[in-house]
C-alpha cells in the first residue's frame, strides 16, 4: 500500500477511536438523581480560580447545578475551617480534594 494510503487509514482509525472515548465520557456522566441525592447529603466549597473544583465540577458536568455550593472566594464568612478547596462536608466529616462519584455515592448513601 502506498504511503498516502496508510496515512488515510490511520487518521480514519484515530477519529473512530476518539469518537467512541468522547461517546463513552459523556455516558459515565452523573444523572440528574445521582447529583440531586449528593446534594441532599453534602455542601461543596470551592473557590474561584481553583483548578481542583473546575476539576470537580467538570466530573458533575450539567449536574452540577443541583450541587449545594459555596463559594469561598465570595462567602468567606461561610467557609470558617475550611483551609483547602475543594472540600466536601458529609454527615459533618470534611473531605478535601477531588472526590470521585463512586466515593461519594458511598459517602452520601447515594446508589
């Protein structure tokens, strides 16, 4: 086969590839139940600028909204003991840092 040939072959895999990752990513997203639930049983504090909560925020995707959220960079005065973003407050236990769906399905009894 001819040079040109492999290279067509080779790109047409490589977007075949990249579109079933893409496919797969927004299938493992958090249903809008998954996030309520969460939600009903936590409070997230992040902050503005903070890499680890766009981090956090990005694994919620659209869910994110029905999240319980503060924001420490705007209520300070809500996020007295709170030293790192983002946090997780569940069943009055921090949690710091970005926490996976599965832990905090386990933390929050979320199923």
């Amino acid at each position: 086969m001819k040079k040109r040939s492999w290279v067509t072959i080779t790109i047409i895999v490589a977007v075949i590839i990249l579109a079933i990752v893409l496919i797969n990513a927004s299938k493992n997203g958090v249903s809008k139940e998954t996030a309520m639930c969460i939600a009903n049983n936590s409070i997230l504090y992040v902050q503005f600028g903070c890499h680890a909560c766009e981090i956090q925020e990005e694994m919620f995707g659209e869910n994110y909204q029905y999240l319980n959220v503060i924001d420490c960079w705007f209520e300070r005065e809500r996020c007295e003991g709170i030293t790192f973003t983002p946090t997780w407050l569940i069943n009055n236990e921090k949690y710091d840092e970005v926490q996976t769906i599965e832990k905090l399905k386990e933390l929050t009894g979320c199923t």
